[in-house]
C-alpha cells in the first residue's frame, strides 16, 4: 500500500508553517513588508525549497520586487531561524518567488462579472 504523502511534500507543508511564522515574528526588515506564504515546493532531495510569497502592497510592482530581494539577501538568516525550529538534519536552501496567482485571479473574476453582468445580478437575486 502507498504512502499517503511522500516526504518531501510533508517537509513541505512543515516548512510552510514554520516559514509563516518566522516571517511574522522574527523578520523586522521594513524592506520586507508584509509578506504571505502562498505555497512551497520542495525537492524530492530535499536540497531547495521554493517558496512563492505574495506581498500586500498599495503601490506598485517595484516594492513586492525589492520585498522578494530583501528576502533572497536574508534567506541565510531566515534559513537559520527555521532550522532551529524544525526537527531535521538537513532544511533546505531557500530561494524566495514572488507569486502573483492571487491578483492573477482577481483580475479574470472582475473580467468575468465584466463580460456577463447578467450572472452576477442573477446570483444576488435569489
């Protein structure tokens, strides 16, 4: 019988929770900003995480650019930190993504109530 999930995705999950933590509590860098970890892929060597951060900012790309920087400059650092949490001889390198599927779909749902205005008055109807 399979396993239900392979390792490299629990390490995954785990390194997701600790990585939102640490970003919370112990990063006070105001170049970071306030960042979200959306999601975390691993390696199945478990040698580097990619985590896919969303940064909620009111102006322009340019400052969820130099956010996704300052973290890739502290990943050592932030490394450190979620090491010590975790209970594994080896975390992964990380390397910090900047994921826009949350405005991505933003914009098609706003596209969509747009171009079949109909729909949507006649869900709030009923």
């Amino acid at each position: 019988m399979p396993r239900e999930f392979l390792r490299f995705q629990r390490v995954a999950r785990q390194l997701q929770r600790e990585l939102a933590v640490t970003l919370q509590q112990d990063i006070k860098d105001p170049a970071v900003g306030f960042v979200t970890v959306n999601d975390v892929d691993v390696t199945k060597d478990l040698s580097v995480a990619k985590v896919y951060i969303s940064v909620l900012t009111t102006s322009a790309k340019e400052d969820k650019n130099t956010s996704i920087t300052a973290l890739n400059h502290a990943s050592n650092y932030i490394h450190g930190l979620v090491s010590k949490r975790m209970r594994m001889r080896m975390v992964p390198e990380l390397r910090f993504f900047l994921d826009e599927s949350t405005e991505q779909g933003i914009k098609m749902d706003t596209l969509l109530k747009e171009t079949n205005p109909e729909n949507d008055k006649s869900k709030k109807g009923q």
